[in-house]
C-alpha cells in the first residue's frame, strides 16, 4: 500500500546516514551500546514507513569501514545487534515483500553476522516489494578501487575496451549495480559530512541534514525529510526557468 501524501514527488532511493546513537546514550548517562540498541527501534519503524509509502530503495549506513577502528567491545556490541537484527526481522522482511541487500567489505564480518545475513539476502532475493540496502563494512573509496580492479581485470584479459569505460559502465562494476541513484540523502544528528558513503552515486542527490539523533528519529522526521525533498526544485545543471517550462 502507498500512501498518497507523497507519492507525487517521493525519492525511488532514500540513503540515510544514521548518526548520533552514541550521543544520544551519553544524554542518558548511558554507555553507548544502549544508543545502539535504541538505534535499531528506529530502523525498524523507518524501514516500515518507507515500505508503506512506496519507497523502492532504502540503503542505510549502519556501519563503516572507519568503524572497525572503534573499541572492540563497541564493535562487538554493534555486531552482536546486527545479528540480531536480521533474525529478529526475518519474518517480516519476508512478509512485506522486501528484498534485503548488503554492501561493503561483507567477507569482514564475523560469521555470527555473515550467516544469517547471506541466509536472508538469498531467502529474500525474488522479492519486488522494497530493496532494503544495508551498507555494511562499507567505505565508498574501497568501493570505488574495486571497481576500478574489476574494470582492470576484464580490460586486461581483453573483453572490455578502454574506450567503452563510460559512467555506466562504472555504475555497473560498484556494490549498487541495479539501483537508482539515491535522490534523497538524510544524515541525522547534525554532522555536515559524507563520511565515505556513496560517494559516486549521491553526485545529485538531495541532501537533508537534521539535528535529530538517529535514536529519535521517527515517522514524523522522515515525513518532514520526504516534504523537503518534494518542495526541492533539482535542476541538474539547468536554469530554474528551463525546468519550469519543461513542467506539464
Ligand atoms: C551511529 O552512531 C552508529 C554507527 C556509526 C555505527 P554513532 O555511534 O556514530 O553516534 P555518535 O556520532 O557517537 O553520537
Ligand atoms: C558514519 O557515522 C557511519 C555510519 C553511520 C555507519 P560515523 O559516526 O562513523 O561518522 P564520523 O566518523 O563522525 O564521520
Ligand atoms: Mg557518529
């Protein structure tokens, strides 16, 4: 079901960076472990939303290769969520149609968290209801010299030209072949940064920054984030006068 409110002017792939869990358990005198685990309340109402509303990509940064540095009970703490996550989830992901994808540097994670990730991604894969991306182990410069090895590789054992390395061809070679560009990227918490997330696919994307920790974040900010996406006028290099004329 879509629910018309936005269906006029919805983003086909929302990004977000879920930042400020750590913040937000220092806030309650907590350790940040609990602002983990609050965290993951929010994926789950922010996953159901974008499924309801019609979304048909959802990709959420929920780790990064940055993030193998922090101390390994944090890193230990957040896998074990991970775990959690995807066997907690399971039977409404399959329920609700949505086809669950991963990328990053998958191979790094531990087993506890590799198993029921890969058994769900296959479980899920001939679904058509919403692509939920979770970017994991991720860093968008590791992805990107994977793609160049890739496109190395086969212009190396001559099957692809030099001449016929276009954008598209870069697009298909990253861990997000087959997805729309994201058109909508949110980063809660208040940072102004990218933190090496989808560098090469956010090139026009909207980006909508709010001062909300991820642990708060509800259906009412993602609303407030897909109504300042609709009022955006994107003009991808034009003149505001030209996209006016081209409107029906
Ligand atoms: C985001 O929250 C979750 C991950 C990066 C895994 P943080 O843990 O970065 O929270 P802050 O930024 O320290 O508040
Ligand atoms: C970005 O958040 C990574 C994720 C949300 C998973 P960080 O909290 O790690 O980013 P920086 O280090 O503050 O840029
Ligand atoms: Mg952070």
């Amino acid at each position: 079901m879509t629910d018309p409110a936005h269906s006029a002017r919805l983003p086909r792939h929302l990004a977000i960076i879920m930042d400020g869990n750590g913040r937000w358990a220092k806030a309650r005198g907590a350790e940040r472990e609990a602002g983990h685990q609050a965290g993951a309340e929010s994926v789950r109402v922010v996953v159901r939303a974008c499924r309801r509303k019609g979304i048909e990509a959802l990709t959420l940064y929920s780790f990064s290769t940055e993030n193998w540095r922090r101390p390994a009970h944090e890193v230990g703490a957040l896998m074990t969520l991970l775990r959690q996550y995807v066997l907690q989830e399971r039977r409404e992901i399959l329920d609700q149609g949505i086809r669950l994808q991963a990328i990053g540097q998958i191979d790094r994670l531990p087993v506890l968290v590799r198993t029921p990730l890969r058994a769900l991604i296959r479980e899920s894969r001939d679904n058509t209801g919403m692509v939920l991306n979770l970017a994991l182990s991720y860093g968008s410069r590791a992805e990107i010299v994977d793609a160049m090895q890739a496109i190395a590789r086969e212009v190396q054992a001559g099957r692809l030209s030099p001449d016929a390395i276009d954008e598209a061809c870069v697009d298909r070679h990253l861990y997000t072949a087959g997805l729309p560009d994201p058109e909508l990227l949110i980063r809660t918490s208040g940072e102004l940064r990218i933190s090496n997330f989808l560098l090469w696919q956010i090139a026009y994307a909207e980006l909508h920054v709010t001062d909300v920790l991820w642990p708060d974040f509800r259906e009412a900010h993602l609303d407030a984030a897909l109504s300042d996406f609709a009022r955006r006028e994107r003009r991808f290099g034009k003149t505001g006068e030209q996209i006016k004329e081209a409107r029906p």
